[in-house]
C-alpha cells in the first residue's frame, strides 16, 4: 500500500470499513494460532516475545480469548510485573538502570509461580509499580489454572531459555509478535519495522509515562541495542511470527505523534531521521480514532482500550 492509496481510502473510501478488515484479518490470524496451540495437544505455555511496542500485551490478551473460544482456559502474565526495582538493575556504562537487560526479572519468582500454576496451585498476583518502581503483591487477589488450562506469558524476553528452562519445551509453543508495515514511502522504500514501533512508544510514553518525545528518543538507541542482544537471538526459534500492524494506523497516529516529532525538530533541526519522519506525517491524510476498536492493539499506544493493562 501507498501513502496515496492510504490517503484516498481516508478522504475519499470508507474508512470505518478499511479498518474493520485489517482488524478482522488480525483476529482471523490469532484464531489459528490459537487453534494450532489446541490441536497439538499437552501444551500448557505459550511463549510471546517481541521488541518495545509491538503490541505484545494486547496479542497476549486477544489470544487467551481465542483460545478460551476454543474451550482452552487461558491465563496472561507478563513478565513486566516481575521487574526487581531500579535497586536492582544492572547498570549502563554511563551508571544509569539497563532497563532493556534480562537480569531486570526477577526470573526465580516467576519460574516459581509458572511451575505452580501449571501444577493446579493458586498463587498471589505478582505485580509491578511503574510509578514507585517497586514490586509487591496484591494480597486481594490470587490466580489459578484450570486442568489443562495454558499461561501466556508475554514480554521482552519471554522466548530467553533462562525463563522457563525447569519446564519441558514439549509443553511450550513459542511465538514472535513484530509489526510489519506494508506501507510504501519515499518511492518503493517500506516503512520499517524498528520505525513503525519508534512511532508508537513516542505515543504511549507520552500518553501513559508522561515522557518527553526528547526523552524517548535519546533513549532509542539503548533500546535498540537491548534488543539486539537479548531479543533478537530468539525471534527465529519460534513455532509462529505474528505481524502487529495495521495498514491504517500512521493515520490515526498522525495528530498524536506529528506535534511530537516537530518539538524535536524544532530543538533538533539537523537531525536526519526526525526530518524525514516529520515530511512522512505531513504526507499523510489524518484520520479520527474513533473508528479503533477497543481491543485494537493500536488502543494500547493511543488509550481507550476495552482491556486492562494494570
């Protein structure tokens, strides 16, 4: 698709519609996912892994409702929720926290609670503070698995062998989440995958963290090269890659992140990629949001998802 098909589909098509379909298509994958999972029989974990803003937690979530539409109880955890604190984190050369390093999971925890749920006991919900950067247990609420039930477990480095090397990989079903675009842009150049997702976490951390666009951006980079070495050696030992993205979004991203990019560019001027970026968005027809379905993993970086992220 080009940047003009897209536009004419925006002015002139029926945008409602275009979305409905590149969301069906989206939910007919994950169907069969979910119904590949089933049909293999004796698998009790499902293992979801993908880079900064791929739509990791949304897919984790849609697919336990597949897989529940199968009759499959399914129950998600993220390995988020398992972070050890700020106290705890490997450090960068410069002394600041690593986020993006796999030590940040307190992985003895969750090994502890994934054995005890697939062995049918009931656990406390581990959770994580992103505001105090501290985890703790939630006292008032405990999760179980059903016999025969499956935990999803989603996150950077959920695909990392050191996460779940007490469980036999018989049980497991691995799978790679990555936005692929197919948009066209500057002649036959596709929008890149690393791009697609710079656009989204610009979005959501100054939506939801309350980050500067400055912030996120000089932050890219160490992202990036967390990924390179923790995520990347995995993204291809898996048993299905499934593509987040959706041919609409940069239009319904454009009122969100084009003022974002411009403050760059305004404190940045000879910065390349910004450039670039800024000239994209002015190329692209805008589209209202409204028309985004609750359970849209777009919903996770713009708000107003139907699904609870806490």
């Amino acid at each position: 698709m080009t940047i003009d098909e897209l536009n004419d589909i925006v002015l002139y098509g029926d945008f409602d519609e275009f979305v409905r379909v590149c969301e069906a298509r989206q939910c007919k994958v994950l169907s069969r996912i979910a119904d590949d999972v089933c049909e293999r029989g004796g698998l009790r974990l499902v293992l979801a892994a993908g880079c900064s803003s791929a739509g990791k937690t949304t897919t984790a979530k849609r697919l336990c409702t597949q897989l529940r539409v199968n009759g499959v109880a399914a129950l998600h955890l993220s390995t988020d929720d398992y972070f050890k604190g700020d106290e705890f984190y490997p450090k960068n050369p410069d002394g600041t926290p690593d986020y993006e390093h796999v030590d940040c999971v307190d992985r003895d925890r969750l090994a502890d609670d994934i054995n005890r749920l697939i062995a049918g006991e009931r656990i406390k919900v581990h959770k994580f503070d992103f505001i105090t950067h501290k985890p703790f247990d939630d006292e008032n609420e405990t999760l179980a698995l059903p016999e025969n039930g499956v935990v999803v477990l989603e996150g950077l480095h959920a695909l990392n062998p050191l996460f779940t090397e007490h469980i036999d990989n018989s049980v497991k079903f691995r799978m790679f989440i990555e936005p692929k675009p197919n948009l066209e842009v500057f002649g036959l150049t596709k929008l890149q995958s690393s791009q697609n997702r710079l656009f989204r976490r610009l979005v959501r951390d100054n939506q939801f963290r309350k980050t500067s666009p400055v912030a996120t951006l000089k932050m890219w980079p160490m992202v990036r090269a967390g990924e390179k070495r923790w995520i990347d050696p995995f993204r291809d030992l898996v048993d299905v890659a499934f593509d987040s993205s959706l041919d609409y979004e940069l239009a319904v991203l454009k009122p969100y992140v084009q003022g974002l990019l411009e403050k760059v560019r305004i404190s940045n001027p000879g910065d390349v990629f910004i450039q670039s970026a800024c000239e994209l968005f002015r190329l692209i027809e805008s589209a209202s949001p409204n028309a985004v379905p609750g359970d849209s993993i777009l919903r996770e970086t713009i708000g107003g998802s139907q699904l609870s992220y806490e």
